[in-house]
C-alpha cells in the first residue's frame, strides 16, 4: 500500500500533487503517476515507473499539466509488476472516469473475467483497473450511486481518489480499511493517505 494525492481548487493541481507524493516517498514505492484536468476537458493522465523524478521529468515540474483538480499516486505493485502501464492512475475506455488506489481488490478476477464478458478491455494486470471499468458499468450521471453499488461487489482494502469528467472541479474520496485523509485549505480541498502530505 502506497501513496494517494488529491487535490481541487483554485491553483495548479500538478505541483502541488507532486510536492505531495513527494512527502509520501518515504513509505517505498516502484512507479508513480498523475492525472489532471482543466474544467471538463479530458485528463491528461502521465505515469513512470521508478523514482517521482522521473515523473517530475516528464511534466516539467508539474508545468506541462494545466488543470486546478488532479489526483496523484505512489505504487507498490501487489497484482502485476512495475511498470508505466501498471501504475496508477487507471481509467475507463473513454477516461472520463479516472481512479487511484491503496490496498488489494480480493475479487478482481471474478469481476474482472464478468467485465471482459460484457466487452470491457484491460490494459493492466491490476486489480485496480476493474474498479475503473466497474465504475463505468454501473455510471449513469450520478458519482455516489456508481460508487456505492462498487463498494458492494469489491471486497478487499482500499483507499480511493476518483474523477468524473462530467462533474468538473469535484474529487471523491472513498475508504475501507485504508487509510485517507480529507482538508480543507483557503485555496482547496485535499485529499491523501498520510498526514504528511
Ligand atoms: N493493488 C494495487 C496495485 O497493485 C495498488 C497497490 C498500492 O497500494 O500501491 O496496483
């Protein structure tokens, strides 16, 4: 279990994500990723494997991703290896709908092999992805009412950070035997794993 960063606000999401995980990499981790977005417009999502620096590399600092609602993620590989697919975040066909996760989804393979039945396609070898794909399954317009009929099928742990492209500047934050955290600042809302960040 690793690390989670969420933010929404009125300043640029990616550094401050960044700085975030950055006060998280004391836990390990074996790869990273970033996914923020300007209003509805779609994500951008970026990832690397290995250090946040090179996560740090690839968007400039945070720079090269414009957008004041983001979330942020440290792995630690439990289903699949590391690797820039494998990292965090996971999304669904179209990404409108983004995830990032803490802990162990127990059941994935069931609900995996029902998914890929219904025609969903996994990039991943997490067990992650299909709490994206699941996600998408049963979204019709409303975040809490997807979220809560997830929260019946997984079992498992789990920490999550999720974004729906249609509900612009809004994060949602779940938990279950997980830890994650929610603040409030003058300039946002934060959500993460560990105080520090
Ligand atoms: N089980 C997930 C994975 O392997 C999340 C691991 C974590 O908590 O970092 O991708």
């Amino acid at each position: 279990m690793c690390g989670i960063v969420g933010f929404c606000g009125n300043k640029q999401a990616a550094p401050i994500l960044l700085d975030g995980l950055s006060k998280l990499e004391y836990r390990g981790y074996d790869s990273a990723g970033l996914a923020v977005r300007d209003g509805s417009a779609q994500v951008q999502i970026v990832k690397a494997k290995g250090r946040l620096k090179e996560l740090y590399a690839k968007t400039n600092g945070g720079q090269s991703l414009i957008g004041t609602c983001g979330i942020g993620h440290t792995r630690w590989a439990t289903h699949g290896e590391p690797s820039d697919v494998n990292a965090h975040p996971h999304y669904n066909k179209n990404k409108n709908i983004v995830v990032v996760h803490n802990g162990i989804i127990e059941n994935y393979l069931k609900l995996k092999q029902k998914l890929e039945k219904k025609g969903y396609e996994f990039v991943s070898e997490t067990d992650t992805e299909v709490l994206a794909h699941l996600l998408d399954y049963y979204y019709q317009g409303n975040p809490l009412q997807a979220i809560t009929k997830v929260m019946h099928r997984v079992e498992g742990s789990y920490a999550l950070g999720i974004m729906f492209q249609d509900h612009p500047d809004e994060l949602y934050a779940v938990r279950k035997d997980s830890p994650l955290i929610v603040g409030e600042t003058e300039n946002g809302c934060v959500i993460a794993s560990d105080v520090p960040a």
